[in-house]
C-alpha cells in the first residue's frame, strides 16, 4: 500500500511538472502557477483528477486551455486516464498566483 502511495505522488508530481508547462497566452504564465489548477489526484488505479479554473468565464484562452491541460497530464508515461473538470467557484483570483509567478510579474 505504501509503494502505491509513492507512485501517486511521483506521478502527481509529473503531471504538475507538465501542467507547468501550460501558459496562458495572455499573461505568459505557466497555469499551475497562476493558479488555475485548484487539484490534482491520482487514484489507485492511475487515473489523474484534475480541477481547473481560467481567469473568468469569457477568457479567450477557454477553448484551448482545458484541452491543453488534460493533454499535459494525460502524456505522463504511467497515467491510464485523465478527468479534467472546469470550475469556476471559486472565482480565480490574483491571490492564487504563486509568489515566484507574482515576482516573475513584479508585484511581488
């Protein structure tokens, strides 16, 4: 059980590693940095949960980003199946941003 435990996390942590290679177009941010992904869980079985938000419901980037995100997490050698769910509450909002995405931005 331990073992399983530990292929989660590694694969979690791949799957952030290639969502952080996701930009929003706009603002030239990776999305996990910017905060739009609100979770990402690995099942037993290596299914990737992944909740997601844009920077509000008209964002241009609506079409192409989930598609983009689900891409990323799904190309993890080892992940069998990937469910992506957009949400938008919470709104997003520029608290979510992380502090190296927000010094990258020079509002930190």
């Amino acid at each position: 059980m331990e073992n399983n435990r530990a292929v989660q996390e590694q694969l979690k942590e791949l799957v952030i590693n290639n969502l952080r290679r996701v930009y929003d177009p706009e603002i030239n941010l990776n999305i996990y940095d910017l905060g739009l992904i609100y979770k990402v869980e690995v099942t037993d079985d290596a299914d990737v949960n992944v909740l997601m938000t844009l920077t509000s419901p008209n964002c241009p980037a609506a079409e192409i980003l989930p598609m983009e995100a689900e891409f990323a997490a799904r190309s993890v050698p080892g992940v069998n199946a990937v469910k992506l769910r957009l949400t938008f509450s919470p709104p997003w909002n520029p608290d979510n941003i992380s502090d190296e995405a927000k010094y990258q931005l020079g509002i930190l």
